[in-house]
C-alpha cells in the first residue's frame, strides 16, 4: 500500500474528539509511506492534541486558524484546496460532518472543504447517540450521495462510558479507505467480485490438522485492488496471517468442502471469480471425535481427495462470469499451469513460482505468469503482490470475456 501514498499531498483534518490523538498514529504512518501530510486542527481539534506533535511528526506548520498571517504561503486556502490529492478527516466529528453536508464554512478547514475537488475521505468518531441520530445519518448519506468517502465507525467500548458504533476506526482501515479513495478508480463499479484466499486446515482430529503455508497476502491484495477499482468484494478465507482488508465482506471457510459450500451459495451474484486460496488437495473422510492418541506405532492416515473448487466454478459458472485461478509451482511453472487453466476451463490462470526467498507463500513479492486460452503466456517481473494484482485486474478487463462483465 506504501505505494499509493509516495509524493501524495494529504490534508489531514483533526478535529474536536477524544480520538485526536490518534492523528498522530495515522500521520506517523502517512509520512513513512512517502506522503506529505498537512495537519489541520480546528478549534475543537485543538483542545486535544497539540499542534506542535503533529508539526514534529509531519515536518509541516499545521493550519489552526483561517485568518492567522500567512507565514506559509499553502495557509491560503484556495492554493492549499487545489494542490491537495486527498482530504482526509481522521477524527471526523459529528460537527464538521454536518457544516461539510451544509456548505458552512466558518473556519479553514470547512472553507477549504469547499473550495477543493480532491477526494474527501471522513473517519467519524462520537458517541454513538450523536452517531445514530437521524441529523448525522442524514449528513453522512448526503456526503455519500456527493462522492464523498467514510470508513467506520468502529463498534465497542466509547470513551463516554457507552457501547456500539462511534469509535475511531483503526489505523490500517483509514490507510486502506485513503488509498481506494486516492486512486478514483471505478473500472469495477457495480461488479461484485468473489475471492477464495488463505490456506487450508484439515482436521486429523480435534486438536490436529494437515495444513499448508499459505498467508493470505496474495489475496488480501487482489481484494484491496478490487476495492480500489469500486468493485463490491467478498472474501471467502481460510485460515491466514494477514486478515482480508476491511471494506470486504468476509466468509470464514477453513476447509476445502466448506469452502465450495460458501463458493457455491456465492458465486451466481459474482461477476468476477478469483481462486485465490491454497485449497488442500486432500481430507481425511471422517476425522475422530476424540483427541487420538500417541503410540510408538506408525500413524497411517487416509486421504480423499477434495473438491477442486477452481474447476467446478470453471465448469459451471455462467457465459457473463469471468473464473480466474492460480497455479502455485515449484517447477515447470507454464506446463502445470496450461494443463490447470484447460482442464479447470478458466479464463486466466496466474502461474506462480512459490520455490524462492522472494517469490511464494508469506512473501511480499512475487514471481509469476499469466496465461490465458488464446495468447501467449506474460512473463511478469518480480513483483510486489499489490502490483501483481494490479496488473491482474487491467489483465482481467482486457479479456473478451469482460466486455460482457463490464457493459452489463
Ligand atoms: C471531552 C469531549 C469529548 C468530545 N468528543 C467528541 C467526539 O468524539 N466526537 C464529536 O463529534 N464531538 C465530540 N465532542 C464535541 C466537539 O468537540 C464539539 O462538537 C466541537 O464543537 C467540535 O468542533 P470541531 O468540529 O470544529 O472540531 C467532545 C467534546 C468534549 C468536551
């Protein structure tokens, strides 16, 4: 993600709520993405974190006042609202929500607010009374209705003593939310994309299972890029290190059998389908109930084979889905992986080599092909797995079969 934040300039509004704090998280974490980040704190905003800690962590004079001389030429609003390549509101408070809704502009950030047309992205955080009320619901839907970003609230215990939604929604969800809402990007507007990711564990008993090294990365990337392009996105994950972005909906499914349920219930509402997860090969039919116990005997297992969840969406899915799959390979990579996309009848197959440091389950990179029924095979780079999945929606929009997905 670091990426989509190098040599962006962020306006960070901090505004009236216990949660001002974490501005300074969230800026810290900005910076170090390569972003240049001007804090703002409006008067509310100031009676909770100090200018001086967002100065420091941002190397930027911050904006506390609409008529204080210009010392910094970007303080004039209007030069500062077209330079800007993201607005971000990270605590949003009920009451900048609804002077934005209203048009007021009373001070410089909801002035600025006015004057800019980069995305505006509002992290809201309140009591929830003040977050349910139909006054602010009805802001936050005209917002929407204008283009407007939010992400959260948060649900759990506020610092008012109450539970539910209100709180500050953490960190990495505000970074995922501002980096869709920096690349403007709706290629996949109204498409509902289905995801398997993550790995597999098939029980051997209550307590054991037979498991692989999947991590999730690769798919937490094809489903940020698939938000980051408008998509409605539904992750169906195994278990993994890396949990699924948070704009997903998310299937928990930690088997192959019960992956295939979930695949199947989901996959007629799906537009584009992407076999992500590391899928186990094999399942023991019917695992004990109890804990089995150690001997000094060999322990032979049988194995059935599962389900091949790639192939039975290739074989069965409608002529307007698009079914893409993955091969990881230790050896002959295009082989293996043309004999999969022909047998499975899928429309893309990514060929990945997961034998090298660099290249494979848990890393941040990739080394990998794409292959499809009618062109040669692309080599691809070694590529960080964002940009790999990048290049595999851009891959995926130019097959034949997307003209159908995207014009329907
Ligand atoms: C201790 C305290 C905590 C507050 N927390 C919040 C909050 O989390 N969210 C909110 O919308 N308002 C909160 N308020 C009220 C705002 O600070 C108040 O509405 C203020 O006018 C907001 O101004 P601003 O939007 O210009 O920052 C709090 C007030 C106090 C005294």
């Amino acid at each position: 993600m670091a990426r989509d934040f190098k040599d962006k300039v962020i306006v960070l509004g901090v505004t009236g709520s216990v949660a001002a704090y974490k501005a300074c998280e969230l800026a810290s974490r900005l910076v170090e993405a390569g972003a240049e980040v001007i804090p703002v704190l409006t008067s509310g905003g100031r009676e909770f974190v100090g200018a001086a800690s967002l100065e420091g962590i941002t190397g930027q004079r911050a904006i506390t006042d609409m008529f204080e001389p210009a010392q910094n030429p970007e303080i004039e609003h209007i030069a500062l609202a077209r330079r800007a390549d993201l607005f971000l509101i990270a605590p949003a408070s009920a009451n900048v929500i609804a002077k934005s809704a209203h048009g007021l502009a009373d001070d410089w950030l909801s002035t600025t607010l006015l004057a800019t047309r980069a995305p505006v992205l509002y992290a809201p955080a309140m009591n929830t009374k003040m977050y349910q009320h139909p006054a602010t619901q009805d802001n936050i839907a005209l917002l929407k209705r204008r283009g407007c970003h939010f992400v959260g609230p948060g649900s759990g215990a506020l610092a008012c003593g109450e539970f539910g939604p209100g709180r500050l929604i953490d960190t990495p969800a505000i970074l995922e939310a501002a980096s869709i809402a920096l690349r403007n990007d709706h290629s996949l507007e109204g498409k509902h994309v289905l995801l398997t990711s993550g790995a597999n564990h098939e029980p051997i008993d209550p307590v054991r299972f037979i498991g692989n090294r999947s991590s999730g990365k690769m798919g937490y990337a094809i489903a940020l890029e698939a938000l980051k392009r408008g998509a409605q996105v539904t992750v169906i994950t195994g278990p993994c290190d890396v949990a699924p972005p948070f704009g997903v909906t998310i299937i928990q499914a930690d088997t192959a059998v019960t992956m295939l349920d979930a695949v199947t219930d989901l996959l007629p509402s799906a537009d584009i389908f992407v076999a992500a997860a590391a899928v186990a090969d094999y399942r023991i039919e019917n695992p004990p109930t109890k804990k089995q116990k150690r001997d000094d005997q060999p322990l032979r297992l049988e194995l059935t084979p599962n389900p091949d969840i790639a192939a039975h969406v290739g074989l069965t899915r409608a002529a307007h889905q698009i079914a893409v799959g993955f091969a990881a390979e230790t050896h002959d990579f295009l082989e293996h992986a043309q004999r999969k996309l022909q047998e499975k009848q899928l429309d893309l197959i990514v060929a990945n080599d997961v034998s090298g440091a660099d290249s494979g389950f848990g890393t941040e990179t990739s080394r990998a092909w794409f292959l499809t029924p009618d062109e040669e095979a692309e080599v691809l780079p070694l590529l960080a797995k964002s940009e790999l999945a990048e290049r595999l929606f851009t891959r995926i929009l130019a097959l034949p079969r997307a003209a159908a997905v995207c014009d329907g």
